[in-house]
C-alpha cells in the first residue's frame, strides 16, 4: 500500500477536540432584489426552491435559514403604491448583475409565505443609496417584514448589509471618505432603535428574547474601512442585540487575476487562510455570540463562469463548510441571486440562465448529509506520518462524532480532473485516465464493532462537469422531478467498505468527495445515519 494516503482517526483525542456546529449549518443568504424571483409569492410559490431546501432539511433535520439581503437591501426604497413586488433598474456601470436603482411594494413580502417551515431574516436599507426616503422606508417596512414574518417565520432582523464597504464601495460610496467606526455605531444604534419601536406598536410578541435580535456586523471582510474590533469596542451592541456576529466571506474574486479552479477552489489551504482569518477575527473580539458567515460564496462579483458553476466548486463548498464547522464557525450562508454564476441553483428561466439545479448544490446536499442531523462534533483529522505521497492542498479528511463516538468520515480528493480536454467543456474528451488514491483510516475505536461501513460518493465525470452530478445515485435536478430527488439507476450505490483490523480504506478518483457512514454498516437492523436518509428519500423502497 505504497501509495496509501494514511490518516489517524485516533477517536478519543479528536473527538475531545471537535466543535458542534449550530443547527442548519448549511444556510442560504439570497440577494434581496431577487427573493421574489426564488420565493414566488402566494399566488405562484417557487415550488423548486422549497424542494431544493426540503433535500436539505431531510438530511439535516431542519430546513435551511434563509438571510434576505446583500447589496441590494441597501439599494431598495419602499413605494406604497407599486403594484408588483419590485422594480429594479439595471445600471451596468454600477453592476451588470443586479439593479441599482431599486423599489419595492408590499407584495414583496408575500414571498416571505411561500416556504412552509423556514426562518428568514429581513435586511433593512441602512446605506441609503442618497435617496431621502431611505428613513421613511426603514420605519414603513420594518411593520410590514414584522407582520409578514411573525414568530414563526423570524430568523433576526439585518439592518445594512457590508457597511465597511460604504466610503470604498466600487459601486459608489454612499459615505464620506471619512466615515468611521464611531459613525457607523451612531448610525447602528439610532436605526435599531427605531426598529425596535416600530416593533413595540406593530409586532409586540417579536420583542421577547427568543425573537428578538440581530445579525451583525455584516461587514464585508476582515481587514476594510471599517474594522470590526475597534467597531465592537465603540459599542455597537450596547443595547445588547446582536445575536449573531456575521462576517462575509468570498475565496478571491472573479476577475481577480490568478484565478484558477485548482490553485483557488480546489485547493485546501486557500481555505484555511480565508477561514482562519475569520477564527483569529471572533478570537481577537469574543464577544460571546456566535460567529458565522452570514454570506459567503466561491468568487465575489457573483462568480466566473467555468469556475462557480463547475464540479470542482462544489467540492469546495464542501471542503469551506466542513473546515469552517470544524473550527467554531456556527453557520454558513451560501449567497445566490437569480442568474449569480455561483448560486446553487437558478430559481426562473431568464435570458442569461436556464432554470435549473447547478453544481454547487450538491456540494451543500453533500455537506448536510455529513454534518447529519444527530447533532455532531466535527474535527479534521490528521494524516500519520508515512502514509503515501500526500498534498496538503488536495488530500483532506473530517471526522464527525456523535456522543463522543465516530459517526462518519468525510474525505476529498481536491486533485483537478477535467474530462474535457484541457477543462473547456466541448466535445472532445480527455484521453487520460481519472487518477485514483487510496485512503487509510485507522483508529476507529468503537465504529470497528461493524463489519463494514457504507460508502457515500459525490461523483461527476471531472471537475469541470456542470451537469451529471450525483449524490449517491441521486439526482436533485428540476427536469427530472422539479429538484425532487430521483435515484439514477445507471449510478452505483449501496458500496460498503470492510473494517480490518481495526481500519478501513477507500479507493477515490481525483475530483470525488466520499463519505464514510460508520451508523450504517451491516449487521445493524436500525438504519440510521444516511441510511435512514436514504429510506426518507427512497419513499420507503430498499436503497
């Protein structure tokens, strides 16, 4: 086993060193201005959307929180008097991707009634868009979100969306070059509070503890204008509301130059820079909520195409979740707007983009079916020492224990695989053979008391697939069962792997994600881990 890629397990120490993730870790933030589109209203529901995020639910036993903001909530101006949802004027010099000229109606927040089962959260126009009316509409559709969302329905309340951006913004500064944190505080504090009134008069029951409170800061990066530590420090939560420190997140950028799918995505220790830098930023304020990426996504400026849409950036969504959940990151919000070349799906057909499940996608039904639904702990797990020709930029593993005892492996083989020639997506196809590595996890502790484990595989023909890809078979995509999931008959499943002595090995082509399910091995009647799942989605046949 020359070639075997080893990794310890050792399940005592990194089960004492693994970190719970809070409930729904794999979250969707979308762009306010296009809500309307992913939601539907009451009269048309968007009916794919809600199956997309019923998949999920299913794995992780709780259907996805949804963050409705992004730029475009600083850009929306309420109108009493329009008819329909929203009307978004495009300014190409601005952004070719979403208006910048925005109004919204009270039919907008009928699509917050569309999805049975989902907490949202609301994003209030704080950067004003030099539009006076940007006072009046925080007053006027701070009832009408209180209404439409109700206990039920309430994620938290956003109030701005990046303003360490407001005074450098490359879609036009809406402060002053001068603008600071104490600015900011001021603006915070006075905005909330007005908020909090409006509450009092028109939502009461929303003001207990349980309901109230907000996602903050909601700045852009670590290291802009604005700097979150100095921020807290002036006293933005002196009121004591903030509920949730969220940070954005964006790997590089998509006309940053340099940009590539293995040196970029595909790639574990661009990861851990991005992410870390995020874990020093909690660790330097700590104060003492809990840190998540309120959005976040492959490559800012909404995606390159061949890049955002591929295979390969769903086995980095997979990878920048799980090592995010692995050290103390609570929830990820994956960002989608409608024709966003990153988004995990496309919620209508436009003349940009075809309705339809995208490649990202998967990579979140992949992480959700690792992280479960049983409340893990998740660690990653170290390689031992000898074992095989590793790169620690492509060769990485998870653990996730449940009660202290090893539940599942997740592994990655991060090597780019392109089954075009050259990754260009035309007909000629690559005449090189797909790599495969092996890998060896021993240190299983009590998991070894099975005879096998099953085996998960999130397959596509290369990293630069954008269609055919399944997990475990299943297919979610809208043209089979309106993102329903549907079992591929000519996809292998019900793999199990051996346990021997005390370990257990894998074979897994370059450009594969596995996971290794240590609740579902044979000899145990109880199906449980995503075996279970499988029987959920399976309608109940044998899997």
């Amino acid at each position: 086993m020359a070639n075997t890629i080893s990794y310890s397990v050792s399940s005592t120490s990194s089960a004492a060193n693994a970190i719970q993730p809070l409930d729904g870790f794999i979250s969707y933030s979308i762009e306010f201005s296009s809500f309307p589109d992913f939601a539907g209203n009451t009269s048309n529901p968007n009916d794919f959307s809600n199956n997309l995020l019923e998949n999920i639910g299913s794995l992780a036993g709780i259907k996805p929180y949804i963050r409705v903001g992004g730029n475009t909530q600083d850009y929306a101006i309420y109108n009493p008097e329009l008819t329909i949802a929203i009307n978004g004027t495009y300014n190409d010099s601005r952004s070719p991707d979403y208006p910048t000229t925005i109004e919204i109606g009270p039919a907008y927040f009928e699509s917050y009634s569309t999805w049975p089962d989902v907490k949202f959260s609301h994003g209030f126009n704080l950067g004003g868009n030099h539009d006076d009316r940007q006072w009046d509409t925080l007053l006027e559709t701070a009832a009408l979100a209180c209404k439409a969302l109700g206990k039920d329905k309430l994620y938290l309340w956003e109030y701005g969306n990046e303003p360490d951006l407001f005074a450098t913004s490359s879609q036009g500064p809406v402060r002053p070059s001068n603008y600071n944190e104490s600015d900011y505080v001021a603006e915070w504090l006075n905005g909330t509070r007005a908020i909090k009134n409006v509450l009092e008069e028109n939502c009461p029951e929303l003001l207990g503890s349980d309901t109230y409170g907000y996602l903050g800061l909601s700045f852009a990066g670590t290291n802009n204008h604005l700097k979150a530590p100095r921020t807290w420090t002036d006293g933005v939560d002196a009121d004591g509301d903030i509920k949730l420190f969220s940070s954005h997140n964006y790997i590089s950028g998509a006309a940053s130059l340099g940009v590539t799918l293995q040196g970029t995505l595909m790639n574990h220790t661009r990861t851990v820079l991005s992410v870390n830098a995020h874990v020093t930023e909690n660790a330097t304020i700590n104060p003492g909520v809990p840190y998540i990426l309120g959005e976040t996504n492959s490559l800012y400026n909404q995606g390159r195409p061949g890049l955002s849409n591929s295979f390969g950036a769903a086995l980095w969504g997979i990878d920048f979740a799980v090592y995010a959940a692995s050290v103390g990151i609570g929830r990820v919000h994956f960002h989608m707007g409608t024709d966003y070349r990153y988004a995990s799906w496309q919620p209508i057909a436009t003349n940009k983009t075809s309705l339809g499940t995208k490649p990202p996608y998967y990579g979140n039904v992949a992480a959700a079916a690792f992280l479960g639904s049983d409340a893990p702990s998740i660690a990653a797990l170290s390689m031992s020492s000898g074992g095989g020709t590793v790169d620690v930029e492509t060769d990485v593993a998870y653990a996730a224990y449940v009660d202290g005892a090893l539940s599942r492996v997740l592994v990655l083989n991060l090597r780019s695989y392109n089954y075009t020639l050259n990754g260009t997506g035309g007909e000629e196809l690559n005449p090189e053979t797909r790599p495969t590595r092996t890998y060896n996890f021993t240190g299983l502790g009590a998991a070894t008391a099975a005879e096998e484990v099953a085996v998960y595989r999130l397959y596509a023909n290369g990293s630069d697939a954008v269609t055919g890809i399944t997990w475990d078979g299943w297919s979610y995509n809208y043209e089979l069962d309106e993102g329903r999931p549907v079992r591929l008959a000519n996809v292998t499943t019900g793999e199990t792997a051996a346990i021997v002595d005390g370990g257990v090995t894998v074979e897994v082509p370059d450009s594969q994600a596995v996971v290794l399910d240590f609740g579902s091995g044979t000899g145990k009647e109880k199906k449980t881990g995503l075996r279970k799942l499988c029987w959920i989605f399976d309608r109940k046949r044998a899997c």
